[in-house]
C-alpha cells in the first residue's frame, strides 16, 4: 500500500483524542523540542499546547501523525528522519 492509499484510509476520524499525541511522541521516545521540530512548531509551547488541547494541528499534519502512530517504533522513528532531511527552503 502506498503512503498516499493509507493517508485516504487514516482521514476518517483524522483527529486524535486528548492525550494521544503526547502518547505517540513518548512511545517515539521524542521529547517536545524534537517533536515540535518535526511537525514544523516554532515552540515547545506550541507543542505543549496541542498536547493539552489548546491548539490543535492541522489536517495534513493529523495525517501524518496517525500513519505515525500507526507504524511500529523502528519504522515511526525511519519515518520522522526521512522527513527531517527535507527541511523548506
């Protein structure tokens, strides 16, 4: 299955419940400087406030998350350095 086929599958019920995120990026063994690195935060309160439901991410990002989270931990972590190497210009 390709990545754009599990991105169609994952848009159903696209949002994750409180305390998922967190959930995903300790299981990553992520702190929120990394993980708000990836996802393209500016802050670690940026990624605080998702973590407590004050802002929520947007769909594309969402997107990613849930076809992170539905990885095992090698390929989740492969996954987030892949996306790290391409940095915007």
């Amino acid at each position: 299955m390709v990545i754009y086929d599990v991105f169609l599958e994952l848009t159903n019920g696209i949002e994750m419940k409180n305390g998922e995120i967190q959930k995903l990026r300790e299981r990553l063994g992520l702190d929120r400087h990394q993980f708000a690195e990836f996802l393209g935060l500016t802050s670690y309160q940026s990624m605080m406030n998702i973590e407590n439901g004050i802002r929520n991410p947007s769909r594309l990002a969402m997107k990613v998350l849930r076809y992170i989270d539905s990885l095992p931990k090698a390929k989740a972590l492969a996954f987030v350095e892949e996306l790290n190497r391409h940095e915007p210009k």
